[in-house]
C-alpha cells in the first residue's frame, strides 16, 4: 500500500456488538470481508451488508456495529495518512518545498 495511506482491520467476532465511534470511521473507505455485518442506527432501524460491499461509516447516525452470523466478519479500513500532502492536517507541497507554482507566478491580462 502506498505511504499516503494506511490500512487497518477490525474484526467482530460471532454475535459481536461494537459502539459506533465516528472518530474511528473519519477519512476511511471500508470494505466488508466475511458473511455480513449489521449497522444500527440511533433510530433502531437495521441494515445488513456483505462480503465485498464497500461502505463509508464517517459522519453517519449510527449507534452500532453487529455481527449477526455465526462467523467473524472484518472490516478492512483505508484511510488517508495525516501526514499525507492532501490532508488538512499536513502543511501543502509548495509550503514543504519553499516553491511557487510557475501558474502563479504569472499574472493576469
């Protein structure tokens, strides 16, 4: 996997129930690996994805995270490093490089 991005699996094991925590799911794109796996919103209302679905759990009204089979299931999370040059937390290409753009250098007619 390339430096700018860092990989990470959570795995619930048979029956397993995990408080959401949206701080855990910021930035990540999440892949499902394993039977299913049940999101619960704070309404109650449930919904089951499976093996291969591809979710983004940042920002979501979620209260829970289940495992309903009888089988661990695991959720493989990407997300962008922090010290990534796209990140809003790391200081930008040019800042790093002390250089300007030869775009910006130009002015405007």
């Amino acid at each position: 996997m390339s430096a700018g991005f860092r990989r990470r699996e959570v795995v619930l094991a048979c029956g397993e129930v995990r408080d959401y925590d949206a701080a855990a799911w910021h930035d990540a794109i999440v892949r499902v690996r394993g039977p299913e796996v049940e999101l619960e919103t704070v309404d109650g209302a449930r919904r089951r994805f499976g093996h291969g679905a591809v979710l983004c759990l940042a920002g979501l009204p979620l209260r829970v995270l289940r495992n309903p089979g009888p089988r661990p299931v695991t959720l493989i999370a990407v997300s962008r490093n922090r010290t990534d040059s796209f990140s809003s937390e790391a200081p930008s290409y040019h800042q790093e490089h002390d250089t300007v753009p030869e775009a910006e250098k130009q002015s405007c007619p």
